[in-house]
C-alpha cells in the first residue's frame, strides 16, 4: 500500500495499492577478465565477463568489432546471488577460435560486453 500527502496547510492524502519495482544498477560497468593484449588469426580467445551486485541481474551482449557476437560463441553462467544483499552477479563467457573475417581491415579487432536491464 502506498500513500501520498500534500503539504499544510490542508494535508490531503490519497492511497491505493499497486506494484513497485526495486532497480540496483551495477556499480560500474561489467568487467572482461582473460583477455591478451593482442591477437592473430588462429588464436583461441577465452573471456569472461562479469556485471556484479544490481537487481535484477543484467543480460549480458558480447560485440566484435560493434557488431553483437554469433550465439554459437557465448557461454551464460548461472546467476549468482548474494545470501548477505539479495544482489545478483551475472557472467558470460566468449569463446572462438579467431579468422580473418573477425578482424577489420587494418587488422584490428575489438571485443567488447555491454550490461543491461
């Protein structure tokens, strides 16, 4: 039940009853662990990433190069949640074996994992 009142000096009030939904963002944005500095074709590239302590937990998207990662390469792991905060860690991996087509022409290549709710 909610309630809301205005200020004197007649202090009307109204209430009525509905749902209210509780958001805790993550504190930051979500964390890339496993990475090397650089890469070539042929490599294995393995990578975790990691949204901590928000509510709901975030559904984690994995980019190369901007564009949204083939789903054949993403792992998601099991939601954590903290018995002491009710808050939830979320994590997804990436894995592949790098081509030529995953590097832009300058041979670059950016990998990327956004969070969202």
């Amino acid at each position: 039940r909610c309630e809301v009142s205005t200020e004197a000096p007649q202090f009307s009030s109204t209430s009525g009853y509905g749902d209210l939904l509780v958001l805790v963002l993550p504190p930051g944005p979500p964390i890339i662990r496993g990475g090397q500095q650089e890469y070539s074709p042929g490599d294995f590239v393995q990578l975790n990433c990691t949204s901590y302590n928000s509510k709901p937990a975030p559904d984690l998207i994995w980019y190369i190069n901007e564009n949204k990662a083939d789903p054949s390469y993403v792992v998601q792991h099991p939601v954590v949640t903290s018995k002491e905060t009710g808050l939830h860690n979320a994590t997804s991996s990436l894995y592949l074996t790098l081509g030529e087509r995953h590097f832009n022409s300058k041979g670059e290549i950016s990998i990327s994992c956004t969070a969202s709710i």
